[in-house]
C-alpha cells in the first residue's frame, strides 16, 4: 500500500520536526506532505532541511495563507499525483494523535472510501476543552447533518483517511468554502456519489504547544456555510472519477 499523509501547516516550528518523524517512523512507511501556507516562523525551512536527507518527506511551499482547506486540497492532488493508493489528512499540532493513523487505513481497508477520526463517536473523547467550546460544537455538527444529510457525526474534525477512489471523485473545482467548511463541502461531494463512509472512534487533546489557528469566527463560517453548501450544489452533477 502506498501512504501519504497530508499536513498542513502555518507557523508550526515547535510541533512539526516531531510529528513528521514519528509519522515517517510507522511500519507502513507512509510519504509526509507538508503543505506550508508561507510560516512566518520559519516551519516550511525546517521541512526543507529535513527533507533533503529523507524522501518520503515533501514540501509544498506556497505563496500566502490559503487556508487550512484549500490546503489539504492541493496536497490531495499532489498526493494522487505521486500514486498514493490512501490519504490521510491531519492537523500538525498532535490535536490529532499520530498512533491512531495504522486505525483510520485499517478501518479504510475494511471497504470505505471515507474513514472520519470522530469526537463524536462511541468512545471518543476531547481533552481540555471548554464546556462552551463542547457544547458549539456538538450544535454544529449536529446542525451539519441536519441540513446536509452526510452519514457522519463529525463535520469538522480534520483527521480523515480517503482511499484513491474517493480523492479521484472530488470536484476540486467546484470547492468554494474556506477554512474548516472545506471538511464539510467535501463529504457532501462524496456523499451525494454514494461513497462508503465510517467513522473511529479518537482522543482529541487540545493543542498544549503553540497557538491555535481556530478562532470563533472561523467556527462559525464553518457552521453558516453548511446552508450555502446546500445551495450551491443544487444542480450539481459529479464528474466521472479521475484516473490514474
């Protein structure tokens, strides 16, 4: 099986050089994308010079700060470019634990296209959250599922592993959302092709080391987008999967 691992970055210099090497460090031997959105502080540096004594190890450097989703969206493309057979996607702050990566492709491998690392699963739990914080979020989601109707129960937790199909069947070009709605818009894409979804159960842990890039008026574009994702895809019609 040929892994990538897409993640993006925006001034990850404390976290970084140790989630790659730990993910580079799983028996699979997966591939690390690195998508850097021009870190002021230097994370896409650090890439590059690790880069250069490991292969499996590649950075995309681009020009301003697109965005977590677009992100994704652009390490997606390079990873089915480079042949990946399964993708998954994470944040670089260890929000995301590193170890549950083997879970999401072995849950993949079971048949489904769409592997969601839930906080909202059955024996999932988020440490060092507010109780504010966890209350939005279970409204949002819910929220989410209410109007889009995808057969999941965490829109916005970004630790996903997709199988080549499912990347081959994203309309990249019909992506309008930012930021975290991006999560969103793309599985109803999915969803609307009968693509096979499941979800595992996770810990998700704050961040502990720098300084998050979420903040409220983000979640709540993520929230608002959900009806004009609805909207957008009213006459929609999937293009036939990619491929190669």
């Amino acid at each position: 099986m040929n892994l990538a691992v897409v993640i993006p970055t925006y001034n990850e210099r404390e976290n970084i050089t140790r989630l790659a090497g730990y993910v580079l460090g799983l028996p699979c031997n997966p591939r690390v994308i690195v998508v850097d959105d021009n870190s002021p502080d230097g994370t896409s540096e650090i890439i590059f010079k690790l880069a250069e004594t490991n292969p499996r190890l590649v950075l995309i450097r681009r020009s301003g700060k697109g965005g977590r989703g677009s992100a994704c969206l652009e390490g997606f493309q390079h990873a089915l470019r480079l042949g990946a057979d399964m993708v998954v996607e994470m944040d670089a702050d260890f929000s995301h634990d590193p170890a549950d990566i083997p879970r999401l492709v072995d849950r993949a491998a079971q048949g489904y296209d769409l592997v969601v690392g839930s906080r909202y699963s059955r024996g999932s739990r988020i440490v060092n959250w507010p109780m504010s914080r966890r209350v939005f979020s279970r409204l949002a989601n819910g929220f989410a599922r209410l109007v889009l109707g995808v057969p999941i129960s965490d829109y916005t937790n970004g630790y996903r592993c997709y199988t080549r199909h499912a990347l081959q069947c994203i309309d990249y070009g019909a992506v309008r959302s930012r930021g975290y709605a991006v999560l969103s818009e793309v599985a109803y894409q999915l969803a609307r092709q009968n693509v096979r979804m499941a979800e595992i159960p996770i810990v998700f842990v704050d961040r502990r080391v720098g300084t998050s890039k979420t903040n409220l008026k983000e979640v709540v574009a993520a929230l608002t987008t959900v009806v004009q994702i609805k909207a957008w895809y009213r006459h929609w019609r999937a293009p036939s999967p990619a491929r190669g």
